[in-house]
C-alpha cells in the first residue's frame, strides 16, 4: 500500500506489540472468555476473538487519519481501509491466492468472484450508463451452449465467438452475422431479404475490373477484364464481343423475333411463314462457303459464282437470263453456255456430243446459219419466203 507502511504512530505500534505478547502469554481460559468487558471507551491493542463472534454489532466504523492501521497481507483475509499518506481512498478486500469471494442472499449464491472470472448469478441491469470494453486477442470457440462477447483488437470491432471457427462480426453484418466479406457463410446460405446494390458493384476479383454492375434504372452490364462484354435493358441485350458456343451441346437461340445486327437497319426477323433478310439501299446479301462468296443477293442483281444444280426441278418465270463469257467451251451435254468470238458474245447448247451455236438461229431452231450452208436433209415446217435479189454486176 504506497505511503501508508511508513506512516505510522509509534504508541500505535508499540500497543500492537504490547497487545499480542499479552495475548501469547495469558492462560487460554481467560482468552476465550464468553464475555469480554472493555475498562476503557477505546482499545489500545487488538481484540482477538479467538474464533469467536462479535453479535448484537452496530456498526463498524474504520480510522482513515494518517497511519492507521497495517496493510493486510497477501495471506491473509481481512477488510482494511486505505489510504495514500494522509489520505483515504477505500476499502480493501483481501483473501489468500486461488480463494473465493461469495455473496449470498439466503442460501442462493448470487456473485463469485474467483481467481479467472466474476460470476453473476442474475440478471444484470446498467442504468442509464454503459458497458466499456477494451480491444483484447480473438478469444478461443466456445462449447454449443457457450458465448463470448469482445472487442476484436484486430479490426476494434464487436464480435461473438461462438463454437464455429469464425466469429460473428456484430458492427458489419446486421442481425444476420455476415461480415463485409462473407467469408463466414456456410453452405447453404439464405438471404431473406431483396439485396439491394445501390449502383455497386458485385465483383469476381481482387481488383473488381469483373463484375456485374448496374449503371441506371432497368440496366444491367457484365464487364469482363474492365470492358463491358454485355449490356442489357428492358429493350435489348448488347453483346460488345462475340457469342461463341460450346461445341458438343445442343445450342439454340430460342424466342427471337427479330436480330438486329450494328447497323439498325440490318435485320432477321421471324415471320409466320418464315424467315425475313433486311438489308438498306445498296447493301448485300451474301453467302460465303469456305471464304469464298457463292452467291450474292444484290439491289439489282442475283450474281452466282460457281454451278446452279437444280437436280429435277425448273426454274421458271424468268424474264432474262444473262451468260457471262465462258472461256473454255463445254463438253457436257445439256449445257448452255456463252463465250466471246471476235468480241461478240455467242450461246453455245451442247447436245447429243454436239455444240450447237444458237447465236444465227431463224424462225426455227435447227440451228441453220443464214447462208443455209450447213444443212443436209432438211423438212421445211413453215413458210419460205423468198426475196428478190440485186443482179451481181
């Protein structure tokens, strides 16, 4: 006890060491008397009752003027009053190491105090005040039935230690126990509430360049390495890249209407008795096989590059068929085709092992030239008309 060992009266220790030689050399009768009548209104040397009772007490008033009293012994057990120098600052309540404080009320036990904790057999109310904790070292799990309540010092906040390997951060998660990572969830986990993002961001990776994120009402995008891969509203879906499917699947794009392509006036479009190609004023249609474009669907013209095979079927309704030149002649039969002879274009039909020239064809189509020099036996099977001719001169 700081200053109060060294301040002391001399009579009052000098009565001390008086009162317990007396009470070493008196016969053990006269000690342990059932009655002790003091002579004088104070004593002047310690009462040893000898193991017996004070009864009928009225109170009991301690001294706390300058040296009163000795420090209490850390074996000892006793109730002192306390001062430092001249001034008194409490009461001291002192029992041997690994002993007990009880406090009953009729043979219920309502506080421990013993060497690890405080126990408090009742409900504890604070009025109008608070409970102050300091920040302490993550305490260990806890048993099912146990719980402990601190203050983590790694991040100054309120946890719950339970049973389960994490505990329960209480200024971040709400009533549902989740910290700002959710690293405490067990699977499976229910949300019984509309997560609600406020335009943040519900990322995938420590520098959250993916995510998803919503940058306004009815708008959502999937952003992917920092670029914005996919963007939709209650109108449309954006793709910024392209939509690859996974081979050995059975892929489909089910319930479009209408695709529109960059240009806003490129379509396909679903109708009821089939598919509709859109294209504006001077773009194409065209039809690519093995980086080659087979056919192209043009504003004036229908262009094929390489053989039309319509197997049994006709091609009707044609108001002009237009050859290119063909270079090299047919040995085919059954084909149609020109080529340029002296920069004029001639119609070839090749049949039976024959090239028949359609280019000087008459009213019939025997393939007669105008000079007739490549008849033999000819039928005649309509009218022959004769024209008069200039004399030579």
């Amino acid at each position: 006890m700081t200053g109060k060992a060294d301040i002391r009266k001399w009579d009052k220790r000098r009565n001390k060491e008086i009162s317990r030689s007396v009470r070493d050399s008196k016969p053990k009768e006269l000690l342990s008397s059932n009655t002790i009548v003091p002579t004088y209104s104070h004593q002047i040397s310690d009462l040893n009752m000898n193991t017996f009772d004070i009864i009928n007490l009225d109170r009991i008033v301690f001294a706390t003027e300058e040296g009163a009293g000795d420090t209490i012994a850390i074996t000892e057990t006793g109730i002192e009053a306390i001062a430092t120098g001249a001034a008194s600052y409490g009461m001291k309540l002192q029992i041997p190491v690994n002993q007990v404080f009880q406090f009953y009320m009729g043979s219920v036990e309502k506080i421990n105090i013993n060497t690890s904790s405080i126990i408090l057999n009742g409900v504890t109310k604070i009025n109008d005040n608070y409970l102050e904790m300091d920040a302490i070292t993550a305490p260990a799990v806890t048993s099912a039935s146990v719980r402990r309540l601190y203050v983590d010092s790694a991040d100054n906040h309120l946890k719950i230690r339970t049973d389960a390997s994490t505990p329960i951060d209480l200024e971040v998660g709400g009533s549902s126990g989740a910290n700002v990572t959710l690293s405490n969830l067990t699977d499976p986990t229910a949300i019984n509430e509309d997560l609600n993002m406020l335009n943040n961001l519900i990322t995938f990776d420590t520098d959250k360049d993916t995510n998803i994120y919503s940058s306004g009402d009815d708008n959502l995008q999937v952003t992917v390495g920092g670029n914005t891969k996919l963007q939709m509203s209650n109108t449309q879906i954006l793709f910024a890249a392209d939509v690859t499917f996974f081979s050995g699947y059975s892929n489909l794009i089910l319930g479009a209407n209408t695709i529109t392509f960059t240009s806003s006036t490129q379509q396909i479009t679903s109708l009821a008795d089939g598919l509709k190609y859109i294209v504006p004023a001077g773009d194409s249609h065209e039809f690519t096989v093995a980086g080659d474009n087979q056919l192209t669907i043009g504003e004036t013209a229908i262009t094929m590059t390489d053989n039309l095979v319509m197997s049994d079927n006709d091609i009707s309704g044609i108001k002009f068929l237009t050859l290119n030149n063909y270079a090299t002649s047919s040995s085919v039969d059954g084909t149609i085709y020109a080529a340029d002879v002296s920069g004029v274009r001639h119609v070839y039909v090749r049949t039976a092992g024959t090239t028949k020239d359609l280019t000087d064809i008459g009213t019939a189509s025997g393939g007669a030239t105008t000079a007739l020099d490549n008849l033999t036996t000819t039928n005649v099977i309509n009218h022959l008309y004769l024209h008069p001719l200039i004399p030579k001169v």
